[in-house]
C-alpha cells in the first residue's frame, strides 16, 4: 500500500487544528476527521471469520467524506452515469469563469456566499448574453462544477460549465442551435460577469473590501468547444467528489520530526503531459488542503431544466429532440 492522506492528516493534523483553531471553518474540521478516522476502528465495522480455522478479519467502515480520497470512486460513477444519460445530441461548449487573484483571500474568508455569487454571476452573465437573438436567442442549460484549487494546490476558486450549443425558444418547444464552432463572444460575457459579481458583493455588504482596480481588469472568461461532451463529463466528474490531494499524487514522505521539522514530502502534479514533481512539508501540505475542501453545499452546481425539458425518464423526448444542423 503505498502513501495515504490519511496517514499526513494522523500525524500532524492534532498540531495543525491546535494552531489554527480560530480559522478553520467546520466543514474543513469535520474533513479531516473523517479522512483521519476512514477504515479505522473510530468508525466500527464487522467481524468475518471462519469457524473451522478461527481466523478473523476486521472490515471497518469508509467514512463517505466527499473530500475523502479512498471513498468517491463509485459517487463520481454515479454522477458521470446521471449526467451522461442527460447529454442531448448536440455539440458542447465547456466556460470556465475565473474569479481575479485579488479577490482570493475575500474569497477565503466568505466562502459559502462567494461560492454561491460565482455561481450565480456566472450564469446570469451567459444566461443574458444566449437572450440576445444575436447568438441563440434563447434559455441555454448549464452543468456547473466548483474547482477551488490548481494543479500545484494553490487556492483558485472558479466555476466550469458544460453547455449545448444552442438554447430552447420562449415557446419551450422550439431549439435555437448556435452558430458551428461558435457560442458566446468572451470579452462580452467577461464583462457582465465583472458586474454581475460586483452587484453580488454590494448587497453582501463586502464590495467595500475590494481593491477599486479589481473593476478596471479583465476578468478571465474561456469558452471552447468540447465535441459530444462526453470527454468533458469525464473531465469534470472527478471534481464532483474529489480532494485537491489525493493518494495517488502522493509519492513519497520521509518523517523526520515534529510539526516544526515535518520531513520531506514528494507531490507529483502533471502539466503539459510532463510528470514534476513539488516538494513540500507537511505543514505547507496541511496549509494547502483546507482551502480545497468545498462547503458542504457546494459539492456541485447544476442548471438541468433546458435538458431535461426535453427528455424525461417516464415519457422519454417531450418534444422534438434537438439535431445539429444538417441531420
């Protein structure tokens, strides 16, 4: 058995919770618990044995934690299997809305309501410019997932979305599609994302708190076409149910000492197909996993009532289903 994130959070999780008591959020307590006590006798289990050798063999119990690295594979199944049946037989685009570094550590401290603004900014900002007759001219449908973290576990909160190119008609039964290879203009839908989100944080009461240059950026919107959607799904489905450090990305840890004088530890993280490595301590690893780990709600963000106004598990297709142009 190779290197787990439960036995980090064993070792050094009592002296990290000690230190940082007054900033960690409960959610992110009740992570570490759980990841800590996961198929250990702190959660019970059962007893198999065998009458005739006497042997036994204890089973524990998984603690089912969304952030918990042995326990999600079957969720994320299950969501990537739900989402799938769902997909309509159109082309897909894949948004990604990326909030600005300097609104990280606002961020960080309002996570619950900020999370939910991005949401909401984000899709009302696509949701406005699909209205205009001049790309669809209608209501799109929108999967969202939350990623709070990169790929070298720095906190960096954004929101990607999964949408059919094209949108439903006000008449709820007739399908707009986009234009081929296109399906909203970024500079525009960064822009009514910025003011979306700054209206968002002025009737939060915390727009007082952000730099004024934030307003004069460009705010980071990326828009692409992702085929069937079916390798996006895949894609996102990890993130559903996944922490940003996950036993596989652990490689190696050497302890040494106490809190002060953790070890070595060797993360990989994989980019431009090249496998690097990041060498960290414990403690800067522990620093890094709180940030990563989502409020309860926001295990994901769905918008379904576009695909699902067209099909339906009881009647199947309510209406004509959506084709790409030409078929």
């Amino acid at each position: 058995m190779g290197l787990e994130l439960a036995e980090l959070l064993r070792a050094y999780g009592a002296d990290y919770r000690k230190k940082y008591t007054d900033k960690l959020l409960p959610s992110h307590r009740q992570a570490m618990w759980a990841i800590e006590s996961c198929r250990t006798e702190r959660l019970g289990g059962q007893v198999y044995g065998c009458p005739n050798c006497q042997e036994f063999q204890y089973s524990y119990h998984s603690c089912r934690n969304r952030h918990c690295p042995k326990c999600q594979h079957e969720q994320t199944q299950h969501w990537l299997k739900v989402q799938q049946e769902i997909l309509l037989p159109v082309p897909y685009f894949l948004l990604t809305f990326t909030l600005p570094s300097d609104l990280r550590d606002l961020v960080r401290a309002n996570q619950k309501a900020l999370y939910a603004l991005l949401f909401q900014a984000s899709a009302e900002a696509a949701q406005k410019l699909a209205l205009d007759p001049r790309y669809i001219g209608g209501q799109i449908g929108l999967v969202g997932v939350l990623h709070t973290w990169t790929r070298n576990l720095i906190f960096h909160p954004h929101v990607h979305y999964l949408a059919p190119a094209g949108g439903l008609h006000s008449d709820g039964q007739t399908w707009l599609p986009a234009r081929p290879g296109f399906f909203l203009p970024v500079r525009a839908l960064s822009k009514l994302f910025r003011a979306a989100f700054r209206r968002g944080l002025q009737k939060l009461k915390l727009f007082d708190q952000v730099p004024a240059k934030i307003w004069q950026q460009k705010w980071v919107v990326h828009c692409k076409p992702v085929g069937d959607g079916q390798a996006a799904l895949k894609y996102l489905a990890p993130y559903i149910h996944r922490v940003a450090i996950s036993n596989r990305r652990l490689l190696a840890f050497d302890n040494r000492g106490s809190m002060q004088n953790s070890g070595h530890l060797s993360v990989s993280h994989f980019r431009y197909r090249s496998t690097q490595k990041m060498q960290a301590f414990g403690r800067a690893l522990l620093s890094a996993f709180p940030p990563a780990c989502a409020p309860p709600c926001f295990c994901e963000g769905a918008l379904l009532r576009l695909l699902r106004c067209f099909r339906s598990p009881q009647t199947g297709w309510l209406a004509d289903p959506p084709r790409q142009a030409g078929t």
